[in-house]
C-alpha cells in the first residue's frame, strides 16, 4: 500500500520558515517526479514546486526564491524548505508522487501551514 505522510506544519509568524517533510512508503520515489501543491480555502489546488526524478526544479512564480524542492533518496523523502513566510501561503500542502504521467499517481493527507500574526 502506497502512503505519502506530511508533516513539520503549523502556525508561524510572517516572515517565519517551515520545512514539510513528505515520507514515503509502498514506492521507491527515486523513480518518481514529486511535488508539492497547496490548497487554500475556496480555492483551487495549485502546483507549489516539482522535482523530476533527474532532480530538475520547478517553481510557481509566488514562491520563487522563497521555497526549495529537495529529496533525499536514500531516506525515501522529500522536503519543502519555506523561509520568508507571507499570510497568503496559508495552505494545506499536500505531497504528489507521479510516474508514467498519471498512470501512477499519488496524493498524501496534507498539512496545514498557517502563517500569521
């Protein structure tokens, strides 16, 4: 059974970093393109940051150096490093593990990140 676990959520200041942590198991993500998107109350999901399985980055234009994409392989994670925090990155932020387009595609629980003061 595959299962991605979020966590390393919460409140923070603006201004404030987290780091969210996506733990895998029932997949080798090293394999897999892996992501971040959020959620935002009465809004859509939108795409956060990827990681090709070649370790090629991709951004959404809100967060562009602010945020960084990185796995560790070995450890089967992958992480989210949020510094420079606004309000409008109040989320949850889910982790997406996708190989082959979407004929295997998966979604983990998410974690709430709430940022204010």
């Amino acid at each position: 059974q595959v299962q991605l676990v979020e966590s390393g959520g919460g409140l923070v200041q603006p201004g404030g970093s987290l780091r969210l942590s996506c733990a895998a198991s029932g997949i080798i993500i090293r394999f897999y393109d892996m992501g971040w998107y959020r959620q935002a109350p009465g809004k859509q999901r939108e795409l956060v940051a990827t990681i090709t399985s070649g370790g090629s980055t991709n951004y959404a234009d809100s967060v562009k150096g602010r945020f960084t994409i990185s796995r560790d392989n070995a450890k089967n994670t992958v992480y989210l490093q949020m510094n420079s925090l606004k309000p409008e990155d109040t989320a949850v932020y889910y982790c997406n593990a996708v190989l082959g387009g979407t004929v295997y595609n998966y979604w983990g629980q998410g974690t709430q990140v709430t940022v204010s003061s």
